[in-house]
C-alpha cells in the first residue's frame, strides 16, 4: 500500500535562509527608517529651529537698537534746532518794534518749546510705529524662512531614506547572492538527490536507491535514512497484514468518537445557551421590577397634574408622556414574563387545538400578504401546562414568521409525537437569519428587524417565547438558512393521559 502524500505547506531551508536574511533587511531597514532617519532629521531641524531662534532674537535686538539710535538721533536734531531758534530769537533787534521786549521773547520761547515737545513726541509715535513695522516684517521673512528650511530638511530626509534603502537593497542583493552559491553546491544538490529517494519511499517503493552519503550533516541525514529504509523493509509485511483489520476498526472508532463529539458540542451549546438566558432572565426581572416602580411612579404624577391642567399644550404633552409610559409598562411586562420560570395555572391540554385557535388569529395576515399555510396537525396528544401561554408562544412564531415573507411564501405548522414528547414545528421560507445571530435570537431586545423601517420589533417576542417554554420544561430550537427560510421547534413533555 502506498504511503501518504507529506504535507507541503512546511518552508524549505533555503526559503527559512532567505526569510531570515529578508527579516535582518527588513530590521536593518526599520533601524535606519525609523529611527536614525528620523533622528537625523530631527537633530537637523532642531539645529535649525535653534539658530533661526537665535537669528530672530537678534534680528529683533537690531531692529529695536536701530529705532531706538534713529528717535535719539531725531530728537538730539530737535532739540539743537530749538538751542539754535532760542540763540537766534536772543540775536533779534526786538528793541524796534516797541513794547514788552521779554514778554515777547518769552512768548516766542514758549511756543517753540511747545512746538519741540509735540515734535518729540511725534518721534516716539514714529519710533514705535518704525518697531512695529520692522518686528512685522522680521516675523514674515522668518516664517518663509522655516517654511524653506521644512522644505530643506524633509528634502535632505528623503534622501537620508533614499541613501538606506539603497544601501539595504545592495547588502540584501550580495547576501542572496553569496547564499545562493553555497546552498546549491552544498545544500541544494544533496537535499534534491535525497529527496528523490524519499519520495520514491513514500510512494511504497521501499527498495529505491539512496544516494552515497556526503560530509556534514546533509550526509548523516542520509545515512539515517538509509538506515530507516532498511527498518522499513522489515516491518512492512508485517504491517501489511494487520492493516486492513486496523483500517476499519480505527474507522469504525472514528465515527463513534465524532457522534459523541457532536452530542457532546451540542448538549454544551445547550447547557450554555440555557445558563446564559437564565442569567439574562434574572437580569432582566430585576431591571423590570425596578422599572415598573418608576414607571408607576411616573403615570400617577401625571395623571394627577392631567387632571388639573386646563392648558391644552401641557395636556397633550402630559398624554404623549402617559402613552410612552404604558408603551414601557408593555416592555417591562414582556421582560417580566421572560423572567417568570413558573406557570400559575397548568391543565391538561391538547396543543392541535392551541395551534388551530392562534391560526385563526394569523390567517387572514397570512393571506393578505398571499402565504399559503400548510397544516400538519396530530389531535389527541396532551401537554401539562398553561394554554394562554402556549397559545402566546404559538402566535409570536407565527407572527415572526409572517414578517419574514412580506412578498409571500409558504408557512408550515405541525404537531407531532417524538417519543415521549410533543414536538411543534413552524417554518417559513423567508429571508432566514444569518448564522451569526442564531445563538442570540432568544436574548432580550436581540431583534434584526429593528433597522428596518417598515418592521419594527423590540426584541422580546422570542425572548419572552423561551420563558414560556422554559416554564413548561421544554426547550426551543432553531434552524435556519438565509435566504431559504427559518424552522422554529418547541418540544414539551407528552402529559399522561388520566
């Protein structure tokens, strides 16, 4: 018998050479681009930011220096000009004219004093402005000049990058080259050589020829074959013979351990399924406990101020609060019945009847909507429980199922004896639901239908259907496939007739 193909999808030993030497390229690479390139830039515009920031202080220092000789210059030829008008006023024959030859003289000083202190103060004005003026420019020529030196510093960084993967791709290209010598004469040959012979021992043929050792230990390694080859040749009859036997009873154990794995995988999803709903059960009568209280709470105050508002704006606010507190009490009712694990009342009762009765409800939404109902009712078997309840978890399937085939299908409902339990099928061939949300069609407020306008759900109708039958010992089951349609199953424990 031949033996099995060896799986392929192992790297050879010069792909592991070359994988190892492209992962030194690629951390070489990765050094030098990401860390010493950008180091280097950053020390360069580091450098640069500093002088610029030095050049600007100066730049600043200068430009103030410079207003500041400018004014004092101004006013040093101000005031010599007021010496000189003063020497030049003390010079005039004012005698002549008659009169209060001081007073005038003072009059004279005085204004031109006065004329002095507004042109010095002029200057000042003008000094400042000549600041202002030279700090504004010396900013904008520094920012276009730290623009050019951005321009400058990511230029030298490209080709800072450019020089590094030059440099990587010229070691890379001479290792590849210097590996691909010594593994084909040292490596390569060999490896094949004895490759050959491995295969035509894999293949069944036992007797093939095994290539002369070589040094290292390439040649060990076929020395190890060889021997194995000889090992093989003498376990083969015997191994022959007990082969078929062994063939089918590991086949044959094969098959039990995968039914039992398959048991075991879905008695855990069960188990899981049932503890995590329970949780969320408890979780959620909790929560709807408390809610209820507020929400009470809540209708009572207003209705309280509904019955002494005569504003009709404040009314019809106070009505939309009261609807949206009885559209939550709904809720909170629904969460309370998916909490509730008991049923109040139990009788004996026989689920084809249930089933008829909640069609009688759903038919003429069935045919409006142009969905064929096909009934496969077994009377006569009896169930030990609630038949509001039942007859709830019969419509909320049925209502589902409806909303799944808004153009038409067809929709199927059985009752039927498995064993010791009564199984109730319902099935559509509607849009189905996807394989990722089946685990989650029982949880609370899980709903698919929420994002479609014109098929809105809270998420509760198949929650609060799970408490129903989780309250009547039984369990519920889903199938489905998107695009062919959805198969619910409540199984309940038969009851014995009385």
């Amino acid at each position: 018998m031949a033996a099995a193909e060896p799986p392929r999808g192992g790297l050879r030993l010069s792909s592991m050479l070359v994988l190892a030497l492209l992962t030194s390229a690629a951390a070489l690479a990765a050094v030098l681009l990401l860390f010493v390139a950008p180091r280097t830039a950053t020390t360069l515009g580091d450098q640069g930011r500093e002088l610029r920031e030095r050049n600007f202080a100066a730049m600043h220092e200068l430009a103030h220096q410079q207003t500041q000789t400018t004014s004092k210059v101004l006013v040093d030829l101000i005031d010599q000009g007021t010496r000189a008008r003063r020497r030049t006023l003390r010079d005039l024959p004012l005698e002549a004219l008659g009169g209060d030859v001081a007073a005038i003289r003072r009059e004279i000083e005085r204004e031109d004093s006065e004329r002095g202190a507004r042109q010095q103060r002029n200057v000042e004005v003008l000094a400042a402005e000549m600041q202002r003026r030279a700090e504004r420019d010396i900013t904008a020529r520094f920012a276009a000049l730290q623009t050019e030196q951005q321009r400058l510093v990511d230029a030298a960084t490209a080709q800072l990058r450019t020089t590094h993967i030059t440099l990587v791709a010229a070691a890379l290209l001479f290792s590849l080259v210097v590996l691909w010598f010594g593994l084909s004469r040292l490596v390569v040959r060999p490896t094949r050589a004895l490759r050959r012979a491995t295969q035509r021992v894999a293949a069944g043929d036992l007797d093939a020829e095994v290539p002369p050792p070589t040094g290292g230990e390439i040649g060990d390694l076929t020395r190890d074959f060889a021997q194995m080859q000889a090992e093989l040749q003498k376990s083969r009859a015997a191994l022959q013979g007990l082969n078929s036997t062994l063939e089918q009873e590991v086949a044959r154990k094969t098959e039990h351990l995968q039914q039992a794995l398959a048991e075991l995988q879905s008695s855990h999803r069960q188990l899981a399924a049932t503890e995590r709903l329970a949780a969320l059960g408890t979780l959620a009568g909790g929560i709807a406990h408390e809610f209820q209280n507020v929400i009470g709470g809540m209708r009572g105050c207003t209705e309280e101020l509904l019955v002494e508002e005569r504003d009709e704006e404040r009314r019809e606010t106070m009505q939309v609060i009261l609807r949206a507190a009885e559209r939550a009490s709904g809720i909170v009712q629904q969460l309370l019945r998916f909490a509730r694990r008991s049923i109040d009342s139990r009788a004996d009762l026989d689920p084809a009847l249930v089933v008829e009765d909640a069609l009688r409800l759903c038919e003429p939404g069935a045919r409006r909507q142009g969905v064929q109902v096909q009934r496969d009712l077994t009377p006569g078997l009896l169930v030990h429980g609630d038949s509001g309840g039942l007859h709830q978890v019969v419509v909320n399937l049925l209502l589902n199922a409806l909303q799944a085939m808004p153009s038409g299908g067809e929709l199927r409902i059985a009752v039927r004896a498995r064993g010791e339990e009564v199984e109730i099928v319902v099935a559509d061939t509607g849009s189905g639901i996807a394989a990722e949300h089946l685990p989650h069609v029982f949880e609370p407020f899980f709903t698919t239908r929420g994002q479609d306008a014109g098929k809105p759900g809270t998420g509760l109708g198949l929650s609060v259907t799970y408490g129903i039958v989780a309250a009547h010992h039984g369990r519920i089951d889903v199938a489905s496939t998107v695009g062919a349609g959805t198969t619910f199953t409540v199984t309940l424990p038969a009851a014995t007739p009385t």
